[in-house]
C-alpha cells in the first residue's frame, strides 16, 4: 500500500481531539505520522468496520482509543472521529 499523501480531518474529528488528555493527544500523533508511513503498520491493527459502519476502516491509538476513518482513494482519507469505542455508535 503507498504512502498516504493527505488526510482530511472533520470538524467532528478536530472537537474529539481537543477533548482528548494531553498525553493521549500526542499518541494520536505518532499513531497519525505512522499510519501516513504504513496504514496497515501491524501496531495499528487497521481493520474494516461491520455492520452500519460496513463502509468505514478504524485503526487503535491504544486498548482504548481508535480513529474511525474512510479510503477515498490508495493514498488519501478522511479522519472522521478518534476516541474510545462510542465514536461507533
């Protein structure tokens, strides 16, 4: 899989990040420059949703955190949300 040359991020997403602890905040960054080097980078476990969200991808930040996000093409995404497992709902 090539790099990942853009990522758009939702207002949605943006507000999440904000709320997120300090320490966790700079997680989601190197999870971020990671998944742009290697979306499928095994300490990701990138995976493809189920169900309502059948058209969705989410990749862990940590056990409790993920990143619900979308392929638009092989090397562009939309970030739509980060947080513990209510971002599914």
């Amino acid at each position: 899989m090539p790099k990942i040359k853009k990522i758009h991020y939702t207002p949605d997403f943006k507000k999440s990040y904000e709320r997120l602890p300090k320490n966790t905040r700079k997680i989601v960054d190197r999870k971020d420059a990671l998944f742009r080097e290697n979306p499928f980078h095994p300490s990701l476990n990138t995976h493809k949703l189920k169900g309502p969200l059948k058209d969705l991808w989410s990749f862990y930040i940590t056990i409790s955190y993920r990143i619900l996000f979308e392929f638009l093409n092989r090397n562009e995404v939309i970030f739509y949300d980060v947080g513990t497992h209510d971002i599914y709902k």
